[in-house]
C-alpha cells in the first residue's frame, strides 16, 4: 500500500530581520525571514514542495505576515549582506583559491587585476 499525502509543512528560517510587535501575542520581538514549503509526501517523507510561501514570521507565536517574492529577495538581501562584507569577500577568495598560500593567492590577484586592465 502506498500512503502519500499533501499536509507536510516545514519552515525554513532565514535570518532576523527587524523588530516588530505582534498584533497575535503583542510582544516585540526580531521576526524571522522564512521560507514556507508545504510538500507532497510519500510514506511521509516528503517529496516535492508544491507550495512555497515567503513570510516574516513572530519568533514567539508564529504568527505571520505574507511576502510577494520580490519584497522576500529585497529582505534577503538586506539581511545577508551588511557589516559583514570583509569576511564573506574572505570566505569568497578561499573558496576560489582553495588549497593555496596567502602568496599564491595575493599573486594570483594579482595576475586577475592586470588582465582586466
Ligand atoms: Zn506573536
């Protein structure tokens, strides 16, 4: 027998975004950018997401508030960048230069600069 079934709902949370206060439980508190997937599932493991909804979400009741894609990838944006752009450009460069010394990469740099002139 194959039990299937279309009710399985996750939420990924993305990040905090701001302060707001919740008109459900009326605290403040940082929302949360988040994903909601409701999915089609087969013997309750879930398949296919064939629901996707962009919220911002109150940490403490749960309640939410919809987001059209756009205003979802503006929040996103905004939460992801920010202060702590030198690290992630690090992060980047380690990527791209996996395995190499602080030299090998500075050369490499180097040698990217003077063939976009
Ligand atoms: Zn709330």
């Amino acid at each position: 027998m194959i039990i299937w079934g279309w009710g399985k709902v996750t939420k990924k949370i993305i990040g905090a975004v701001f302060e707001r206060t919740c008109s459900h439980c009326n605290s403040s508190e940082i929302w949360n950018l988040c994903i909601v997937r409701t999915w089609f599932t087969l013997f309750f493991i879930p398949i296919i997401p064939y629901r996707k909804k962009y919220c911002i979400a109150c940490p403490r009741c749960g309640s939410y508030m919809e987001l059209t894609e756009e205003e979802f990838e503006q929040i996103k944006i905004d939460i992801t960048s920010g202060d702590d752009n030198i690290n992630k450009d690090h992060a980047s460069d380690r990527m791209k230069y996996g395995g190499k010394t602080e030299t090998q990469i500075n050369y490499l740099k180097q040698m990217e600069e003077y063939k976009n002139k």
